[in-house]
C-alpha cells in the first residue's frame, strides 16, 4: 500500500479542528487529530507545507518508522506544534492499519483489558446551588465521576466555571476558547481561591455521600507550597485526583507538593513527550498521565509513556476536553480500552455541529465509554459540513493579578 494524498482540513463546527486525512492506493483513507487550541493553523501549516509532502509514496503500515522519521529528520524536537502534527499523522495511520485489518483499534494494541472506561464529566457553577444542579445533570447523564470547579468570591472569572445554562435549555460545558480578536482577560487571587475550594468540597461531600469520586483541576495557577496546602486541605474530602497543581515545566516542583499531601497528583495536558514525565514518573511523584493523544506524538508515543508509567503504579487520565476532536477522542478510547493502566478519561461531550462534521461509533452508557467495534478508529468526516464551517480566530484567555501582573490561567 502507498499514500497518494493527505489533506489538512480545518474547520469551526463548534470550535475550530485540525484534521488529517490519509488517503492510499487502494482507497483505505485514515484520519489524525491535529488540533492545538488557539494555535490551530500553525500545526495546520507544519501539516501541510512540512509534513505532506513527505508521506506521499509512503508504506502507511511502517507507523514506527513515520513517526521516528517525522520526529527525528525535523532536527527540532518536541514542542506542542510539532507533536499535534506527527500525532495527526501517528493516528491517520493506525486507523489505516485497523481498517485494513479490519478490526477496530483497540485490537491491534493487544485487545481489550476491560470492558468499559469510565469517564468523568465537568460540574461547575457560580455558587453552590448551581454546582449542586450541575452535579445532578452529570448525574442523570450517567457519569459516575465528576469534576468540580466553582467561582470564587472576590474573582470575576475562573476557569472552568459554565457562566449559565444555554438559553436552548441543551447541557452546558465550559468551552474556555473564545472567538475574540484578543484573548480575553481574567483575574485571579490565590489567597481566595485556596479560601474557599475546601468550603466548595465539604458542601459537596455533605450532599452527595463519600462515594461519589470527585476530582478538582488547579490549572497551573499555584506554587508548590501554595499547592501543598490546598491537596492537605482537601484530603478530608478524599478526592480522585487534584490536576495541575503547579506548572510543571519545573518537575521537581511535584516533589515539595507530594511529600505534604497523599491528595493524588495529575499532571500532563500540555506535555508533549515522556521527557516532560521522566522524573515525575521515575519518582513517582504523580498518579495520572493526564497526555492526550493529540499533543503528545499520536497512539505510538502515548502507548509508550503509559508503559513506562506502569512499572510504578502511575495511571492513566487521559485529556478528553472538547478542545480534542472526536478523532482525537477515538484515539484515546481505543488506547483505554487497550493498556493496563487505565485510570479514568475526561470526557466533556462535543456539541451538535461538531457531531454532524464527524460521525462517531463509540458509545456512552451508564457512566462507561467505548469505542465501538468499527475497523479503524470508527470516526468518518463529512468534508461537506466541514467546508460548511470555516476557520474562526478564537483565543484562550489569560489572567491579570489585581496589581496587573500577567499570571498562569
Ligand atoms: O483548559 O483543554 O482538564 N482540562 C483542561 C482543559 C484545558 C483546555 C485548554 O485548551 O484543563 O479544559
Ligand atoms: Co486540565
């Protein structure tokens, strides 16, 4: 088999999306996530000026040879642009490989190791009865996990935080990529956030029993010491697992907050290799891999760090945000399904357009995920309805402290 064509198609269903399809020879065609959010045409344009014209008249089914190709003859490794791209690539080829097998995916990563993966949803609300209704529509969706973000009293905007329930009376997400110009400022005020989350988990405990699993993402926003005291003041309410508690481009930081706290510890959503887990991991300073196939060098590499991770007990938590397309959501199913290790993935529910550009196979049911038993990565798109949605400027925003200081959002 050889590829005869790959096409980047972007497009703004809901959100913007970077796709990769793989077509070859004999008319199998395969499909890789490559989107980068608030950075969306820069992988595009690595895609298509840089890395197209080098897997024409490639052997699709030499996947470990693509991606070392891609990551090695680049010269300039690693970074969030150049792994979204060779994932997009990574991920068109296994759904190639699956679909000429045909089987699904998750077959040709060793089989399925369980039979469901369970997944957790957001929650959140501007104050309590909000987040308490929020919980129950969670809830009543079937998810048997649920993350919970609040505001916080003396900040205007937090991430995380559903400003209110849309006006079509359809479940909200919080979607934090906004179609603006400029990015969008908000502020931010450790003191009163490490003030209130542990008032927010108490009320929730004392409503919702000790059972339910519950998680928390700090969003990069804190010091060790300043995310040392908030996992020891959250352990009463034993939660599932406190993200990103630091930026963790330093790793030694997860050090200083592991020896306060038996909170767990989830660190990853913008790593791109295994080097940016090598002493968390080795040091067993975390407890879940939160990587998503698409930022991370596709299937191949993100397999690979969750070995590593698996001979010391860390797991996996996969990123499944809306800002991953549902072809990067297929990737990860299969890969859950798939490895030991599993943990738990995030699984924030894509909206009606973006499920008309792409038709989907996997299931959700009674809190589980599963990725279907199409070949391939069961995910097709309609290239009409994408053409149908073109590219939309849309920024994250960032964080000002009251005195003006830029600060991590
Ligand atoms: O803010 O994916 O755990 N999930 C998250 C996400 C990230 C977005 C950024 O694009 O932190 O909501
Ligand atoms: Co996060």
């Amino acid at each position: 088999m050889q590829i005869v064509a790959a096409d980047v198609i972007v497009s703004s269903p809901d959100r913007n999306f970077v796709t990769l399809q793989i077509t070859t020879d004999e008319g199998i065609t395969g499909l890789g996530d490559g989107t980068l959010n608030g950075r969306e045409l820069a992988v595009a344009s690595y895609l298509k000026d840089h890395v197209v014209p080098l897997l024409i008249g490639r052997d699709p089914h030499r996947i470990e040879d693509a991606w070392q190709f891609l990551y090695r003859s680049a010269y300039w490794r690693r970074g969030p642009v150049t792994m979204a791209a060779i994932a997009a690539v990574d991920v068109a080829l296994w759904d190639i490989k699956a679909k000429a097998a045909g089987m699904p995916l998750y077959q040709l990563l060793g089989g399925a190791s369980r039979t469901g993966i369970m997944a957790y949803g957001h929650a959140s609300g501007r104050d309590t009865e909000e987040l308490f209704d929020s919980i129950r529509k969670h809830l009543a969706l079937g998810y048997r996990s649920i993350r919970v973000q609040t505001a916080v009293p003396g900040i205007n905007a937090v991430y995380g935080v559903a400003a209110q329930p849309s006006a079509d009376g359809t479940r909200y997400d919080y979607e934090p990529a906004q179609r603006t110009p400029l990015p969008a400022e908000e502020d931010w005020d450790t003191r009163a956030y490490l003030r209130h989350i542990p008032s927010v988990f108490e009320a929730v405990r004392s409503e919702f029993g000790p059972e339910l699993p519950l998680l928390h993402d700090g969003h990069h926003r804190m010091t060790p010491i300043q995310a040392a005291r908030l996992g020891k003041s959250l352990e009463p309410y034993d939660l599932f697992w406190l993200e990103d508690c630091t930026p963790a481009e330093n790793q030694d930081a997860l050090r200083l907050v592991r020896h306060h706290t038996t909170t767990p510890l989830a660190i990853g959503e913008i790593f791109n290799t295994v080097w940016d887990y090598q002493t968390l991991i080795q040091e067993q300073l975390i407890d879940y891999v939160r990587s998503a196939v698409t930022h991370t060098g596709g299937i191949t590499a993100l397999k690979k760090i969750l070995d590593f991770a698996a001979q010391y007990q860390v797991k996996s938590g996969i990123h499944g945000p809306t800002d991953i397309s549902p072809v990067g959501m297929a990737a990860a199913l299969h890969l859950d399904l798939a490895i030991h290790n599993f943990g738990i993935q995030e699984y924030m529910q894509h909206g009606a357009l973006t499920n008309e550009v792409f038709q989907q196979s996997f299931s959700f049911e009674d809190g589980y995920l599963h990725p279907g038993e199409q070949p391939g990565l069961g995910v097709e798109i309609d290239l009409e309805a994408a053409a149908a949605h073109p590219y939309q400027a849309a920024y994250l925003p960032f964080n000002r402290l009251k005195d003006g200081t830029v600060h991590d959002w």
